[in-house]
C-alpha cells in the first residue's frame, strides 16, 4: 500500500507541490517566531495600560518566539522525513566490483 502511495506522489506533481506547501508554511512558522516578539513589544510601547493589567513585563521577551519556534521544528522534521522517503532509495545496494586481475591469476 506505501509503495502505490510513493509511487503516485512521485510519479505525479501532487507530491511536490505538497512538499513546496508544508516548505512554505515552515518558512511561515520561521518568520513568525522573530516578529512575535516584535509585535508583541510594539503593542506594549502603544498600550502601557493595557499591559500593567494583565502583569507582564515591559520589554522585548523572546519567550513569545518559542511556540512558533517548536512548530518550526516539528514541520521541518516531517518536510524532512517525506522528503527522504519520496526521493532517496533508502536500501543500501552495493555495486559488486569484478574480480581484479590479481584474484583471477
């Protein structure tokens, strides 16, 4: 059954074009965990009181970044494993050599 599966989404663009999105949205997850924190200091500089209510702290925290960075590795793990399974032969065939000439004399 995974053989008819691999081989249709190699075979067809299904495959590849799933790969290039799952590629696109970690790109996403990536980008994401810098502006996080960037978005979420922006919001504090316009809305101090907003803030002092909730208890945060003032400042630049990159702890904002880690779920998307967490989601980040997680997608590039699976990208990785479809990737290798689609398009790398994962048996470990080895080219026999002939006999040298020394072994035959």
């Amino acid at each position: 059954m995974f053989k008819r599966l691999k081989r249709a989404l190699t075979e067809s663009y299904i495959g590849a074009i799933a790969l290039g999105w799952l590629l696109a949205q970690d790109i996403t997850q990536f980008v994401g965990a810098f502006a996080r924190p960037v978005e979420e200091w922006i919001s504090q500089r316009e809305y101090p009181g907003l803030r002092a209510q909730t208890g945060g702290s003032p400042g630049l925290s990159f702890g904002f970044a880690v779920p998307d960075l967490i989601r980040f590795a997680l997608i590039l793990a699976i990208w990785y494993a479809l990737v290798r399974w689609l398009y790398f032969d994962s048996s470990n065939k080895q080219v026999s050599k002939p006999p040298s000439r020394e072994q035959t004399v």
